[in-house]
C-alpha cells in the first residue's frame, strides 16, 4: 500500500453513494470468511492483516526444505462451516476426511508391551455406530466400557441451551457418573484434550458437551476426521487468497491496524501506518486482546471480560528421521507424554525418510521447556511407541510453540464471549473466541465469520448470498 492513498473505494471520494464499503480486521479464517461473504454479496470489501500472510493461527512456514505446519489442524465431518469454507475457497479435495472413523490408539504402559486399540464406527444409527468400537475398546475393562456407554447416554441427554452447564466442568461431571480416572484418559481426555485444549477437569461441561454430543451423538459419520494432506498455508492462505481475490476483495497484508473510530454520520475510520481507511461498516476478526485494545469506548458493556478470557497453550514436536517409522497416517497414544502422532511426510515435500509432528495439547507445562528436554523425552518415547525409530537416524528435531492457540475452555467462559454485534453501529466481532456455541477451533472461527457478515449484511440491507454456510435450526 502506498502511504497517504486511499486503499479502497471509500465513503469520502464517493458522496450520497449508497454506503456498501466494509474493512475486515484481521485474516485469519474468521476474517477471509467474513470477507468472502461479505464480498459475494456484492459489498466492496478491504481485508487487512498485520503479518505477511493469510491463515492467522493455521498457518506453514518454510524449513531447511521442507514446508512445516505451526500445528497439526483436524477437524471433524461435523464441522460443517468449515466444510463450507474448503469448499468456497476450492480446497476441500485437499483435506479429505476419511470414510470412517478409525482412531488408532497404541498404549505403552501396559506390562504386557504395546497394545493397539481402536475408536472406530459402524453404519449403524447413533448410538450404535461406536457399541462394537466401546465394546472391544481394550484400553478399558468390561465395567468401565459398561459405564462409558451409560455416561454417553446421560451426556446425550443434557440440554446445551441450559447456561447452567457452563458453570460447571467436565470433570467433575465425568466423576459424578462414574467414570473412573482411566477411562477419563484414555477416552474422554484422549478426544476432550485434542478438541477443547483442556483436561476435563479443567473445562467447562457446555463446552465438552457440545463437542461430544455435535461429534459423537448427532450423525453416524460426525466424528469422521478430516485434514489437510498439504501445508495449511495452501489452504488458508494461497487458496483463500485466490478466492478473495476472485471474489473482488483487496487483501492487505503487513498492514497492521492501529485504531477505529467513527464519526457523527457513522462513517468508521481505520487507522494503519501512513493512511486511513474509511467503511461502513467495520468486522474486528482479531484475537480477544487485540479487539479489546482496538475497541472504540462504549463498544461493548463490559469490554473488560475479553481480558478475562484465558488462553491455552499447543506445542508440536516436529522429528524427522531417515527412514519410514510409522505406518499409519495418524494414531493417539496412552501412558506416554505424546499425544497424537502425524505423518506430515509428503505435505511437507520431504523426499526421503519420514517426518512426524507430535501435536500436544493443553501444553502448559511444556511450552517454555527447552528445545533439549523436550528431545530427551520424546525421542525415547517415539521409540517406545514406534519400534522401527529405535534403530533410526533423527535428521532433525524441532518444535513449534503456540502459547495462545485457544482461548481456555475453562467453566465460566460462556459469558465472556460476546457476540457479532457490538454497541458501536456499523462495528461487528468476529473471530473463534466469539459467541458461537463451539471451543476455539476452525469451525468456530469460519461460524464467527458468517454471523459477523449476516449482521453486517442485515445492516446494510443486502440480502445474503444464495451459497453462503447456513446455520443448522436449533433442535
Ligand atoms: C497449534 C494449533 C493447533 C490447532 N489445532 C486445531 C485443530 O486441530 N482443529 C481446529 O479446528 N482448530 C485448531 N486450532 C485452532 C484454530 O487454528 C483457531 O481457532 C482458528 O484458526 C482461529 O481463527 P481466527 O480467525 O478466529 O483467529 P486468528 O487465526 O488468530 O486470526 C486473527 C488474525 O488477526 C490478525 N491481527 C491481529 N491484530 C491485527 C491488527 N491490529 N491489524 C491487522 N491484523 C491483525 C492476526 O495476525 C491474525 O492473522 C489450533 C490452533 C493452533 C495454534
């Protein structure tokens, strides 16, 4: 952008123009949802984000050769908003899900050696479809099978429109029907870790609710799991890119937003280095802090509650060794640190021998743990887990640390997430820490988009595009 130029069409070269001008905050996938929506029904959209790529928390850097993922991203056939955005932006052939659920879960704390179990479903109705899976689940004696399955049923039966479930956590829940502390960890933790980036006891019942009934208890095929078979950077950043542009938006990057405000007429100006843009409307996609701090006075009631929501930690653990040591695209692990396990081989464009990333989960205790400790403890129980790396070559051990991947689905949180629409006329949220019923997650985000792009449309009196992701009736 040249300094002291207008980007877009704006409000003040135009006079008695019908207003239809909107700055999007932000491009992570919230940002160029609300962006693509925005601009599909014919708004004139500037996309603005501070770092030199699209993609915000899902993002791919280059290394050594080899393009890394900052994190290993999944997500569940459930997650229909995200589904609807693969497909806008034409990626979805490019993170396929599987024909079925199948978990591989290897635990290496037994005395016996390593044992393999699976979480799998059948083409049975819900709640059959994982019966056989639960019935022979060897991570877990008969009785506690027998409870799960009570428990399952118990938790299809809670009323996630009932706010008091957010008060309360998980754990507790899990306990009070008769979970044991293995069956907490090798099944409700195993999926809970992964999903809500919280142990159980650490995380609010709407919230672990939401994720088990939405991808346990709705559809047979709800927890089928899908992910990007190339770098997340080609999804969410050269395919989103190409969308926009296509789709007539003028994307910005390294363009950091510094301030918003409006004026009497409620024109909004936002403010980056050396120029100001003008809109009618303004979508903030930006993390919960960066919104508080960019939130014009009077915005929100209570803007202080977007400091009160917390974050969680993900670390990866990235190993690549000289030769094949994994079968498998995936599996979870029980009685070892590791957590799940991916083969990100050939996404990363490695040649010879294979590449894992590690992804670990509600992180705090490790995340600031030196580069060298985390190799003392992982490697050996990569070997633990994987006889083929014990006689293998590691040609490079790496980490990635994101500190604030989520916000923290801690009980409580429900009511610090406001929702799209602010006090501020023309100003709307977006974002996954944002009111959508789901924990931080992609889907979370694109829902956040969609519900920003619908108020903004609302206010401007355009009528939503045909194609545009649809949100389900409640039951
Ligand atoms: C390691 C890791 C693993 C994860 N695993 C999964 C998973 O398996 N499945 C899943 O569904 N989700 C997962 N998530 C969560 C998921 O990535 C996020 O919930 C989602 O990407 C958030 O998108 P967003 O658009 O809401 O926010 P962000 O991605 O945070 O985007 C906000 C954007 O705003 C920009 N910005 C901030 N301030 C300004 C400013 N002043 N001016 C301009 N731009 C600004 C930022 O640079 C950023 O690009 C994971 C996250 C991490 C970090």
């Amino acid at each position: 952008m040249t300094d002291g130029t207008q980007p877009g069409a704006s409000l003040a070269d135009t006079p008695g123009r019908l207003g239809r001008d909107a700055v999007v905050i932000g491009g992570g996938l919230a940002g160029i949802t609300a962006a693509l929506a925005l601009a599909d029904a014919g708004v004139r959209v500037t996309l603005l984000e501070g770092r030199p790529r699209l993609g915000g928390l899902a993002f791919s850097f280059q290394r050594d050769g080899l393009t890394v993922d900052n994190g290993q991203h999944v997500y569940l056939r459930c997650c229909t908003a995200y589904r609807w955005f693969l497909d806008r932006i034409e990626g979805a052939a490019l993170a396929p899900l599987q024909d079925r659920l199948d978990v591989p879960v290897l635990d290496v704390a037994r005395p016996e050696g390593r044992r393999l179990g699976r979480l799998r479903r059948d083409a049975l109705p819900v709640p059959l479809h994982l019966g056989r899976s639960l019935a022979t689940y060897p991570h877990l004696s008969l009785a506690e099978r027998a409870r799960v399955g009570r428990a399952a049923l118990a938790l299809k039966g809670l009323d996630l429109a009932d706010p008091n479930l957010d008060t309360q956590d998980f754990g507790s829940w899990l306990t009070a029907h008769g979970q044991s502390a293995r069956a907490v960890e090798a099944l409700w933790d195993l999926v809970g870790v992964a999903t809500l980036n919280a142990v159980a006891g650490e995380c609010s019942l709407g919230l672990a609710a939401m994720v088990f009934k939405t991808g346990l208890l709705s559809d047979p095929g709800a927890a089928d799991i899908g992910w990007a078979r190339v770098p997340l950077g080609d999804l969410h950043d050269r395919l989103a890119r190409k969308a926009l542009d296509s789709a007539g938006v003028r994307t910005e990057i390294r363009t950091r937003v510094t301030s918003i405000s409006t004026d009497d007429n409620g024109t909004w100006s936002v403010q980056v280095p050396g120029e100001t843009l003008r809109a009618d409307a303004v979508v903030l996609a930006v993390p919960q802090r960066e919104a508080h701090d960019l939130l014009p006075a009077g915005a929100l009631d209570a803007p202080e509650r977007l400091l009160e929501i917390g974050t969680a930690p993900i670390l990866n653990v990235h190993v690549v060794y000289d030769r094949k040591v994994l079968g498998r695209p995936f599996f979870a692990a029980l009685g070892t640190p590791v957590q799940w396990v991916f083969d990100r081989t050939e996404a990363s464009g490695l040649h010879q021998g294979q590449y894992l990333a590690l992804s670990q989960s509600a992180a705090q205790d490790e995340i600031d743990e030196p580069v060298a400790a985390l190799r003392e403890r992982y490697l050996p129980e990569l070997e633990r887990l994987l006889p083929r790396a014990r006689g293998a070559e590691v040609k490079d051990f790496f980490v990635t640390r994101e500190r604030t991947a989520t916000f923290a689905p801690t009980p409580g949180v429900g009511r610090l997430r406001p929702g799209a629409r602010t006090k501020a006329s023309g100003l709307y949220l977006a974002g996954a820490w944002t009111a959508t019923g789901w924990p931080a997650t992609m889907e979370s985000a694109v829902r956040s988009g969609v519900s920003a792009a619908d108020a903004v449309l609302g206010a401007l009196g355009r009528p939503r595009p045909r194609h545009l992701f649809e949100f389900e009736e409640a039951a």
